[in-house]
C-alpha cells in the first residue's frame, strides 16, 4: 500500500507524490482501477491505494475519466494535463448531446461478454490459431481481452502472440462490425506499453489499413463512429485512417450537418493537422450557416480543432458572431470552452474588433475568481495581438496570480509575464507581480518544469527585463552557450530574440553585472537576423514601404530639410536588440547642427552604438513609434518601447518620440513644420535644463 498527498489544482488536475507507483513507459496511459469513493474532489486528504506490484520513481499526475484514472508518467507534464483534460472535456460535451450519440463509440459496443475461467484462458492461449477462421479468432480475442482487463495483463507478452498473429493475417477477413471490435477490445487492455510495443503495434496498424481501405464504402456517421474508437484508444495522432477520415470530411464541409462538423473538427484538433488542399474559408461559411444550431461548447470545440491546426478564423463575421455569443453567455460558460475561444480569438482577431473584444474582456471581469489560472492567463492574452488593454480585468488577474502563485505553471507565469510587459503594467505593491515572478523562477520546486520547457527560463528573463526586472543569475545561465546550444541548437539562427536582448539589456542597465555574455560572433549573427533591413536612409528608397517604414522615410526626408542636409542625420540601429533603425543627430549649444563623422555611420551591427564624443554637442535620436509600439485606445507605449526609449538614453541620446496618430493626421505640408517644432522644443529644454 503506498500513502498519496493529493493537492486540489484547477480543472481536477491533482499532482501526486508518493514513493512507489506505476512502471511505464514515458509519455503513455496507464489505465489502473481506482475505486471511486476514495477522493474527495472538494477537498486535499491522504487516501491508500493499491497499486499491486507496480513501482514508479517519478511525480505522477491524475486526470479523471469514469473509475479509471489517467496517469502521465512523464515529470512535469502540465502542458500535456492540459490538452488530455481540453480533450476529455470536449470529447464529453459529445457524450452528453443526444445529437452524437449514433457517431460516438457506445461503452457496450462489445455486447454482453463471457467472462472466462483461469482454465478457459489457458486453453485458448494455448491453442494452434494458425487453422482457425478469422471470426473464431475474433470471439476469442473478446473473451481475453475481457478476461486480461480484470487480470492487468499486457497483449505485449508472449502467450498471446499466436492469437494477434492470426488476427492480423486474417484481418482482411473480418466484417466491419469485427474490425471496429478489435479496437473496442483493444481498449480494455492495460494500455502501459508504447503505440510501438509488439503485438499491439502490428494489430492496431492491420486495422488501421482496413479501415483505410474500406472507408469509401462508409457514409459520414460511420467514418466518425470510428474515427471515434481510434480516439479513444489514444492513437488519433497515429491512426492512417484517421487523417484519411478527417480528409475526406472536410472535403465537402456544405454536405455536414452541424453535429458533423463539430465532430470532424475534433479529430482535426486531435490530429493537429487541417487537411491540406481544403478551404479552410468553405468550412468556415458552413460554420457560419448553422452556428444558431451549435452550443457554446460546440463552439469551444470548433475553436480547439482551428487553434491546434494553426488555422485562424479568416471570417470577421464569424469572429463577431463568437465573441457575441461570448458575451451572452460569461455567466455560465464553462473554462475550457472560455479558454478555447480566447485562444482561437487571440489567433484570429483584427483590429476593427477591438471595441467589442474591449467589452468582452470587461465582461470577464467579475468571473476571474471562478476560472482557473490557465484560463485567467488566456483572458490576459487575449488582446495581445492588436494590443487592447482593459485595466480592471488585467488587475483582478494579477491578483488572482499574486494570491494563488505557487500553484501557476512556469508556463502560465511567462505567459503572464509576456502580457503585463506588453502592456507595461505597473503594479504599485511590493512586492510587484514582476518581483514574485522572478522569485518563482528561482525556486527549486521549478527546476523540473524548468528541464521541460527550458524556453520558458530566458523568455521570462527578457519580459521581466523590460519592467528593469534583471536575475543576473538566472541570466548568466542562460546567456551561457552550453545552455544556448542545448535549448536552440546549434544553429544560431534558432537561437530567440530574448537571447540577444537579454545580453545588450545588462550591458546597459546592470552595469555591475559580471556574469556570462554572449560572443561577439553570435551576438553579430542574432543582430543580422533581429533587426529589420532599413540599416541606411538609401535603404527606404525605391522600394515598398510598411506603413511604419512609409512613416519613418517621411520623417527623416523631412528632418534632412529641417537640419540642413544628408550629412546631418544618420539613419542606424544604436541598440541591435531593437527591431527598427532610428534618426540620429547633433545640436551644438548654439542651435546649429553638427554633420555626422563617418566613423559613426561605418559602426558595425551588432553593438550599441553611443553618440560620437562633441565638444558642446547634444545627440538625440529620433524614434518613429509605429502601430504595434501603443497599446489602443490609450496610446500608452508598449513594454518594448519603452525599454527601447530608456536604454537610448543610457547610451546618451534623448529620444524624440514622432507617434504614428500624430504623423498620419497631418497633411503632407504640416509634417515639417510639425517636426522643426518637436526638434526645437527638444532643444529648448536641453538650453533651460543647462541654464539652471
């Protein structure tokens, strides 16, 4: 008997220590019987189990399904929790509509079936099956497989080989409703062995090319009926006949009733995969024909199978049809659905959305309390891309993680981390969130989740960074090139943005930091590959323009004018963790612009450039604050625009800000004088600040 400490997490995700366990294999299910009265799900108590002569050495963690527990042995599997709890739940919104019934795979497909002596057992492992029909071999799997889930035997062993060796020979004999029972019964086995264990792997993929081969004689509910069987055998993502399935449905996605669609999106999400060569926008109008027939957590599931496949949502009458049904429902919707959607949403929405998504997100406000912390951080995300930003929301969840932070997964915390710099939120308690964050990242209850997804580690770093947020330790780790090369590889060009901007960022900000930099060579490289190609003014010329390069050519063509000529401006990168190139020039104290030496335009990428050493010299540095540098609606820049603007003046520049709203409301003959103006009051206050 082994003694289990079960600790209530969201979504009945239970993460279990304990001495002894289950031996498996990494990665896959095992499916052991758990007796249903042990565990109260409301509370956090010690139970007993027997796990007979099983034993496993590392965290376990329990997802529940029915009186059998799901155990993922891998060390820190959160991610994977998750996406097994994301698709039981979906799978049982399918089992409670009546409208899925005829295409779900019932639980007594098998019938009612004899349950066979210790003698009856023997007997038929025992026997030549070489000589026997195809449906004897089948009866008498039935009867084994019945016999071997009591028993907790694996069909990986050796007395069984004669048996699935038949089967599998004689495959192509069986009738459909036999072949769909092969996987009904293959579900009742212990399924601890790896989709490539012998026995299992040569019978599941004899039927697999069965079903392949005969699916075209198979109508839509047929195809989903099993589709459905390999699903729940968790061979979705194996399964030929599954893509093939999934193929052929989506091919004709108007011939769908809606239930059928729903469904097919599902393996879709299982598979991860849309099938190439369908239009994606003729599945989305038959969405959009019966979305009034599908619930909510229909829609969750659509949202599942568009956001795993990386599809996004092209149609804005849809999304607008979504985020209204949203709306309506934040009462009663459940979290995962509520996560799916945001997800998807976050993926697929424009900017001409983001007065309704704004009101969403308000919505959401007084139900932070109730969701999980997975799906607090999805609502925090959800803006992200076209940068709209709600405070109270943003402020209930930054409470909710302050509260509850020891339980938030590493994943969770950076993606929290990335929305907060974003939007450059400034949390007034000590300690501050970004504070909390960085002393989770030190802990050692993290270190494993940390080996899982190491990415997460400097990532993290660079969004706390931002907030002037800097673990020199951690840094200096990640910084290292044993780690570099473990995490990205060996190509440099894996190698992330956060990487770079990490390095330039101490050198900048931490000038007592003595920790591990990156090489010269590679910080080069990264530099190259991170900052956009405008690296000279001839480079905006005669070419198509961004909207922001469209901007930043009529800025420094007008500050050419305003200053006197192209030797009086430099177009450049001053910090290469920067995307964009800024417009550099000098004021003498007496009001005359000073030309740029031509040592300075020649500086090589790859370091941070400081003003040339004047006597008597001011340097400012234009910077164009382009679309994505200003959260909407409050113009407030961005976390990066405003780490950009701080580390320009630790190099001795004072940034001149030009905004894209003020530019682009100006007619053509404004912009320069709009500019001088700017240029000069930049000026003025460099004169009053040296005058007192």
């Amino acid at each position: 008997m082994s003694k289990y400490f079960i600790s209530q997490l969201s979504n009945t995700l239970y993460r279990v220590g304990q001495k002894f366990g289950l031996q498996t294999h990494k990665s896959y299910h095992v499916m052991i019987p758990w007796k249903k009265n042990l565990l109260d799900f409301h509370t956090s108590k010690c139970i007993e189990c027997d796990l007979e002569n099983n034993s496993v050495a590392n965290l376990l963690t329990y997802t529940f399904s029915g009186q059998y527990k799901t155990v993922i042995t891998n060390v820190s599997t959160s991610a994977k929790e998750f996406r097994e709890t994301e698709n039981e739940y979906a799978h049982k919104v399918l089992e409670t509509n009546p409208v899925y019934s005829a295409t779900l795979a019932s639980k007594d497909y098998l019938g009612e079936v004899e349950m066979i002596s210790d003698d009856d057992f023997k007997n038929i492992i025992a026997k030549d099956w070489s000589n026997e029909s195809a449906e004897s071999a089948f009866v008498n799997f039935k009867k084994i497989s019945l016999y071997a889930s009591k028993k907790q035997h694996s069909i990986t062993g050796e007395i069984f080989d004669g048996l699935v060796k038949t089967l599998v020979e004689k495959c192509s004999q069986l009738s459909d409703d036999e072949l769909i029972g092969i996987l009904a019964c293959l579900r009742k086995w212990c399924t601890a062995e790896k989709a490539s264990s012998r026995n299992y792997t040569e019978l599941w993929k004899a039927v697999d090319k069965q079903c392949s081969l005969r699916m075209e004689k198979w109508d839509r509910n047929k195809l989903l009926f099993v589709a459905d069987h390999w699903y729940l055998l968790y061979l979705g993502r194996l399964s030929e006949f599954m893509w093939h399935c999934t193929v052929r449905l989506s091919r004709r996605p108007e011939k769908l009733t809606a239930s059928q669609l729903v469904q097919c999106m599902f393996y879709i999400n299982i598979r991860r995969k849309f099938p190439s060569h369908i239009s994606v926008y003729d599945f989305e109008y038959s969405l959009q024909n019966c979305l009034d027939q599908l619930t909510l957590d229909d829609l969750g599931i659509l949202a599942m199978g568009f956001f795993k496949s990386e599809k996004p949502i092209r149609s804005q009458t849809l999304l607008s049809d979504l985020l209204r049904r949203i709306i309506n429902s934040v009462d009663t919707i459940h979290e995962i659905t509520l996560a799916a959607l945001m997800k998807v949403i976050r993926y697929s929405l424009q900017p001409t959305h983001a007065d309704m998504l704004f009101v969403l997100i308000g919505k959401l406000m007084p139900h932070i309390d109730r969701v999980s912390q997975m799906c607090c951080t999805h609502i925090a995300l959800v803006g992200t891309n076209i940068h709209t930003y709600h405070e109270g929301t943003m402020n209930k969840i930054v409470q909710r993680f302050v509260n509850e932070i020891t339980l938030a997964r590493l994943k969770d915390l950076e993606r929290l981390a990335f929305a907060l710099s974003l939007y450059n939120y400034e949390h007034k308690m000590e300690p501050s969130i970004y504070k909390l964050i960085g002393e989770e990242l030190c802990k050692s209850e993290r270190t494993l989740e940390i080996q899982q997804y190491p990415k997460c580690l400097p990532c993290c770093l660079h969004y706390l960074s931002l907030q002037k947020v800097f673990l020199t330790e951690e840094i200096s780790r990640v910084l290292d090139k044993s780690f570099i090369c473990d995490v990205y590889g060996r190509n440099s060009h894996k190698v992330g943005r956060e990487i770079l901007s990490l390095d330039l960022s101490v050198e900048l900000e931490c000038p007592e930091y003595n920790g591990t930099r990156l090489d010269p060579k590679l910080r080069k490289i990264l530099a190259k590959i991170y900052t956009d190609s405008i690296w000279e003014y001839k480079d905006l010329v005669g070419r198509k323009l961004s909207a922001t390069d469209k901007i930043l050519f009529e800025v420094i063509s007008a500050a050419i004018s305003v200053l006197g000529g192209n030797e009086k401006v430099h177009l450049g990168h001053l910090i290469p963790h920067r995307e964009r190139a800024d417009i550099v020039y000098g004021i003498r104290a007496d009001g005359s612009a000073v030309n740029i030496p031509p040592s300075f335009r020649k500086l090589e990428i790859g370091t941070c450039k400081r003003p040339p050493d004047f006597q008597d010299t001011k340097w400012y540095c234009i910077v164009i604050g382009g679309w994505n540098s200003y959260i909407k609606i409050l113009n407030k820049p961005v976390g990066s625009m405003s780490s950009k603007l701080r580390h320009l003046q630790l190099l001795g520049y004072k940034p001149v800000v030009v905004p894209w709203f003020d530019w682009k409301q100006l007619p053509a003959e404004e912009q320069e004088k709009y500019l001088a103006k700017k240029i000069w009051e930049e000026f003025q206050d460099r004169v009053s600040c040296t005058a007192m």
